[in-house]
C-alpha cells in the first residue's frame, strides 16, 4: 500500500476515534490553593467525568491534615453529541504541621472499575498574625535574560468584598510569557473560625532586557460593603467603601547571558529543563515512516522552541508544529512542550536514530549545559515501498519527497519570460477607453456639426412659429429640422441630400420638399401639418 | 472613426509578445537539477530582472534559495509568484512548508473573505477582466445609440446585461488597482537575517520584540534606513532596512 493511502486511513482513524478520546474517564484533584498557614482551612475537589461513581471516594490519611468531605454535586455537559456526566466531592482540609505536605491521589470506584486522581503538593507556613494585607511581587530578585519569573499577588480580607481591581506595576524590562496567560482566583479560607477570602493572582513574565530594574508598586482595589450605623433606619441600597492597598516597591537584577560555553546551537531556552523522548515503534517497512515524540519539560519559557535539525542521509526528517503546555503551580512556572517528528528511512537494515541535544542556560548552574535524548535504533525492513521510493518523480506519487529529498515541492522545469504586455496596465487602460474614446468623439464631432442641443431648441421654437400658417415659417421650420438631423445648414439642403434621411422618413420628406417647393405658388393649407409633423419626428430622433 | 479604433487594437494585438522559453531559464533548470542551488538562484534572478518574470520563475528561485538555506528570501519569492500566479497550489505548499521553519511561527493575514476572488485572480489580470468589462460597456453602448438613432426602441432587459457587466467590472477595477498601489503604500516585507531587534525608534530605543528569519511583515514608513514595520500581535517597531526584503512583484 502506498505511503500516501496509509497516511490517509491513518488520519481518517484517528478522525473516527478522537470523540471517544474525548469521553476518556478524567479523575482530577484540584484545590483552592497551594500555599497555607498553620491552621487555616482551606476546600480541595475531585472531579469524576465521564464515569458513574458507585462509592463515596476513599479518603487518604496524611500526617499533620485533616480531610473532611463538606458535600458533592453532579453536573452533566453534552460533548460531541453524548452527554457526559460530572460528579465532583468537595473536602475540607486543615492543617496542624508545618512544611511541604503531599496530599495522595484519592482512589475512585467506579462502574467500569478503580482510578486514581493525582496529587497534590501544599506548603504549610507559620502564621504571620495578620489577618489582611497584599503581598505582591517577583518571586527572584536575581534573574538572566531570557528567564521565566512569576509575578504573584495575594490578597487577604476579612471584609466582606463586593468587587476586587488590581492595577499590575510598570514591568519594564519583562514581558508576557506567551503560552501561559494571567491567572487569577477567588477562594475563601477558614482561619481559627474566621472567614478570610483570598484574591491570587500569577502573571508568568521573560525577562528580556539585562540591568537593574525598579518594580513600581501593584495596586489592589477592593469595595467592600460598609457597616450602618444602629438606630438608623436601613437603606435600600448597599453601603459601599473602596479601600486602596499598594504593595511594596522591589528591585530586581537581570544579568545577560554569558558568552562562555555558549555553542552556535543554543536553542534560547533559560530555565531548568529535562527532556524524554520515545520512538512509535522499533521496526519500520522501508518507505513507511516512525514517529520520534520527544516531551520537553521545564521552568522557562518554550515560546518559539523548535527542535534541533538532524541531518543524515540514511533518512529523511519531518516535524508537526510542537503542541505546547503550561501554568503555575505553588507559584512556580511550569511548561512542556510535545513535538513530533516524522522519520522516513531511506536504506533497509538497522537505523541508529542519533540523540538530540538541546543546549540551555541553567539559571540555577549559572552556566550553559545540555539536555539530550538518548540514541534509538530501528529496524528498517526492505518493504513494498523500496520501487516506490525509487520512482517517485511522475505520475500522482507525493513527487516533493522524492525529486528534492525535502518536503517542498519539486522546480516547475516548464517556467518561461511571461508576456510583457499582461503584465502592464497600460495596454488594458487603452482597450478600456477606446470604445469610449469612440463615443467621445463621436459626440463631439455632433457638436462641431451643429448639432447641439441649443439648436434643437431653435428648431422647435420655429416649428412653434410656423404653426400661425406663414408659408415661409414652415419652410424654414421644414429646412431647419431636415438639416438637424442631416448635420447641414438649412440652406444648403438639397433635395438629393433627403437620400440619406434614415428609411422611414426619406420618402414623405421628398414628398413634402417637393410640395413646399410647389406651394410657393398656393395650396399651402395642405402640406402645412405634414411638414410640421415630419419636422417634429426628425427632431424627436435626437 | 471606426479605422482609428481597429488601428488602435491591432497596436494593441502586435505589441502583444509570445510567451518565449529562454536559454538561461533552462541553464538555471539545470544547475538546480544538480544542485548548484546558489547558481540556480544567481541565474533565476538574472531572468526575471531581465524583464517580464513569472509566477514560476520566482516559485523556482525561491525553491533554489530555500533549498540553498536563504529561507527569508525563499519566501519572499515564493510570496511574489504567489502575487502573480494565486492559483498555483505547488507555490501555496511550498510556502506553507517554509512558515513552519520559521521561529516566529506568526500568522499571516489571509485575504478578506468579501474580497474572495483575489485568491484566485492575480491583480493585473483583475485589471485586464475590468477592462474587458469596460470596453464591452463601450461598444454595447456605441450598438445601442446606433440602434436608437435607426428607430428603435431600447428593450429594457438590455439594461440588467449593462449592469451585470460594468459593475463586476468596477468592482475588479478597484480591487486590482488597490492591490497594486499597495504594493507601494503599504508594501509587506520578510526578515531575511537571522534575527533582528524591532525597537521603538529608528537608530536606538527599547528593543520592543525579536523577529527572526521568515518573519512575515508589514511596512508602513520607510525613513534613513529604517523600515517602521507592523506585526499582528506584536505591534509596531522599526527595523533596518537592511534586515528586511521588501517584495515588490512590479518591480
């Protein structure tokens, strides 16, 4: 079967297959934040989708936690057509020790059998006795060009909060990190009974110009509802108050990348980083192709990351746009980057798929290091493909593998000089006008004969006069409207000139000539109307 | 009349040439056959400034550029002949491939769906179309005075033609002129360095953003060597002239 039908039926399975992948059982554990203080309580929740629930979830016991289920909900969503149902357990958790503390994945039973959510990390300070305030700001204050920093803010009010604002500092010097968007949150907490709502906000940021920067303070708004005063009767209306918090003005010192150790292969990844690759099978027919996923993962940015080429004439390489991912977690930047590639042999036997190195800056090292997968090796089988692969080049095979070894398509070999004349606008201006031109002058050339508009007038004013009966009124009128038409003087009208006067009024206007003529010496009445109304005919014709 | 306007055609006609092959074509044909890519290139240039190119001839130089490791200048050859020949899949395959080595990955503007036909009509021959529009419009015009001046009454169904006519006609006028002049109004560029700074003024200021080879970008000013250049997303910052191949299909 040839490669192009295989790629086809490839993607029409996956087309088929991709609504059930959308319906895959999801067992997710999520909380409401990942940083504590010593007694405080705070909500965690596991979400079932997909999937009917036949127990309550197991609760796992943690050193130094309290778990405590406070209820569940069920919700259903319609995906791709089927409904999806969602059964999601709320827990309260409160904490008794201080310290990084790991909460297990929750054991789920369901109808289809047993999951297991993931885990969570949460780090459990001593309390810092106040019960409101901001907290904001870069979480480094020494950075290298081309780092990924989190810019976090947290709010803390015991008031009862009605609208929050936040008016971010001037970070000159950093931009947006481009895969992971501003994040914000609004949670509650229990604090020895008290009820303490939390605005979180993380905002990922490159740092992109070295030097010292000043980090100008962040601004949080809040209106809280204000207390009324007893004894007075109550408004209708919501007292409100706007409090302004600021947070502390910083400093931050951004040093650029050391020319040292830095090879012409730097990718321009500055983070920590560590990389897992794997290929999609071990043997392969020749002129069928493997797949090498290659999951990069880390603490900087991967905006614009792409893979490093391999170049080597036993195969021929093809990369997908990479799918990108990340977020911040405990305050912490995080992405990862799947990129696949698409690796063709060219020569039966074993392939050895060399590693990839990926130069980065280490800003933990201080220094440029590298990440690298290991080496693969496949088996390459002589295959039905080996004739096809040989005599690409005509017909409808994918001819831009073949003829070029790359994946652009082959030289046009029957490019020729164009026409000059296509390629003008001038040539295309005359054909338009020229018809045009045509009527122009033709109008023009009417002007020049006498036949303006003001002279059908004239015409029309004598055949008014010529209606008193004046024979010499309507010979003069007659003459008038014959030469209009013909283009002449009135006077130099002819009786052989009446020839060309168009067909339906030649004969009557030599008929009425010759009367006219005729009537000098009586019996005008007679061709007096004729002559009018012929003269008034030939004038409508303009 | 009448003589001075087949006289004018038949100018017209004469002047018109015949797609012709040239020698130099098929040598630079050959050194890329055999892979002399940067020959191929020097040789395909030399043809199109020497009057008169196509969309193949700049789809084979950017082929040969690209293939010789010139991936700005590549697409930008490659987004002339797509200028001139807009139906040429191969030409559309290739540049879509090329986007995908770029490192900035931005997206290019697609043609405004209300103005559907310029993915498929070149704009000189949107211009040739409106003048066939017109002239028709002309001539059915000068058959229907005629006619009116021999008597006849002017059917009013004539008039729906008239219109179906010289409107599509005005609107390709439009269009194609627009494109055209554009190309010196607004005209587009490609990186062709390896990376440039994109500051916020000429000869200095804050680096706003980094483009890289292949990046696909528009020009609004051009001024001592700098180019003011927009890109969606990312805003708008001046370049070195330099750093930047301005496409021109006319030119």
């Amino acid at each position: 079967m040839r490669l192009y039908f295989k790629v086809l039926l490839l993607l029409l399975v996956s087309a088929l297959f991709t609504p059930k992948l959308c319906l895959a059982v999801e067992v997710q554990l999520t909380s409401d934040t990942q940083r504590l203080q010593l007694g405080e309580a705070m909500g965690i929740y596991l979400s079932v989708v997909g999937e009917t629930v036949e127990s309550q979830p197991v609760i796992p016991e943690v050193d130094g936690l309290t778990i405590q289920l406070s209820g569940h909900r069920n919700s259903s969503v319609n995906l791709n057509g089927r409904r999806s149902r969602t059964v999601t357990f709320t827990y309260l958790v409160r904490t008794s020790i201080t310290g990084s503390i790991t909460i297990p994945g929750f054991t789920v039973a369901t109808s289809n059998g047993q999951y297991v959510s993931n885990e969570i990390t949460i780090d459990v300070a001593e309390p810092d006795g106040e019960s409101s305030g901001l907290q904001a700001g870069l979480d480094s204050e020494e950075l290298w060009e081309g780092q990924t920093v989190v810019y976090g803010v947290r709010f803390e009010t015991l008031e009862r909060v009605l609208q929050w604002g936040w008016t971010p500092p001037d970070l000159i010097g950093f931009a947006p990190e481009q895969i992971v968007p501003e994040f914000n949150r609004e949670f509650e907490l229990d604090r020895n009974g008290e009820r303490v709502k939390v605005l979180e906000i993380s905002t990922p940021l490159v740092a992109i110009r070295s030097g010292a920067r000043d980090v100008s303070p962040g601004v949080v708004t809040v209106e809280v509802s204000a207390e009324q005063k007893r004894g007075r009767r109550r408004s209708m209306f919501t007292q409100t108050r706007r409090d302004v918090y600021p947070s502390e003005p910083s400093t931050v010192s951004v040093y650029p990348l050391p020319e040292e150790g830095r090879s012409q292969n730097f990718s321009g990844l500055v983070g920590e980083f560590w990389i897992e690759a794997s290929l999609s099978q071990a043997s392969v027919s020749l002129g069928e192709s493997v797949t090498l996923s290659v999951r990069i993962t880390g603490n900087g940015t991967l905006a614009g990351f792409v893979l490093p080429e391999v170049s080597d004439e036993l195969f021929q390489t093809y990369d997908q746009a990479g799918q990108l991912f990340g977020g911040v977690q405990g305050g912490d930047f995080q992405t990862t980057g799947v990129f696949q590639r698409a690796i063709v042999p060219s020569a039966a036997g074993e392939l050895i798929i060399p590693q990839l190195v990926i130069q980065v800056f280490s800003p933990e090292a201080g220094e440029f290091v590298d990440v690298s997968t290991g080496e693969f090796s496949l088996m390459v089988l002589p295959g039905e493909q080996v004739e096809q692969v040989q005599g690409f080049g005509d017909g409808d095979s994918p001819s831009g593998v073949a003829i070029q070894g790359e994946d652009i398509l082959p030289i046009h070999t029957e490019a020729a000089l164009g026409s000059s004349f296509v390629l003008r606008v001038k040539p295309a201006v005359v054909l338009a006008l020229t018809p045009w031109l045509f009527v122009v002058l033709s109008v023009l050339s009417s002007k020049l004969g006498g036949r303006t508009p003001s002279k059908k007038v004239a015409v029309k004013a004598m055949i008014k006069v010529a209606k008193s009966g004046d024979m010499m009124a309507v010979e003069a009128a007659f003459r008038a409207a014959v030469a209009f038409e013909l283009g002449c003087t009135p006077s130099a009208l002819t009786l052989e000139m009446l020839d060309s006067l168009p067909v339906p009024f030649r004969d009557r206007a030599v008929q009425i000539y010759s009367e006219i003529t005729g009537a000098r010496y009586g019996g005008e009445g007679a061709i007096t109307a004729d002559a009018l109304q012929l003269a008034s005919d030939l004038l409508e014709l303009r | 009349m009448i003589t001075l306007f087949f006289a004018l055609l038949l100018n017209v006609a004469v002047a018109t040439p015949e797609t012709v092959s040239s020698p130099s074509i098929d040598s630079a044909n050959a050194e890329f056959l055999n892979g002399n890519y940067e020959d191929a290139a020097q040789q395909y240039l030399e043809v199109i400034e020497s009057g008169n190119p196509t969309g193949d001839l700049y789809y084979n130089m950017g082929n040969s550029l690209y293939k010789d490791g010139r991936l700005g200048e590549a697409i930008a050859s490659w987004r002339t002949a797509q200028w001139l020949s807009p139906r040429d899949g191969d030409i559309a395959a290739n540049l879509e491939m090329a986007r995908l080595d770029t490192r900035d990955r931005l997206s290019v503007r697609s043609h405004n769906a209300a103005l559907f036909w310029r993915s498929s009509v070149s704009p000189y021959e949107q211009i040739w179309l409106s003048a066939c529009g017109i002239s028709l419009l002309g001539f059915g015009f000068i058959l229907l005075s005629r006619r009116r001046r021999l008597g006849y009454e002017l059917p009013f169904s004539q008039v729906l033609p008239t219109v179906a006519v010289g409107v599509p006609s005005l609107i390709l006028l439009l269009s194609g002129a627009s494109q055209i002049l554009s190309l010196d109004s607004k005209p587009h560029g490609v990186v062709i360095v390896n990376e440039v700074s994109v500051n916020s003024s000429g000869a200095g200021g804050v680096i706003l953003y980094e483009l890289h080879e292949g990046a696909e970008i528009e020009i609004s000013e051009n001024a001592n060597g700098y180019l003011l250049v927009n890109v969606a997303g990312l805003g708008s910052g001046w370049v070195p002239e330099s750093s930047v191949f301005i496409i021109d299909p006319t030119g």
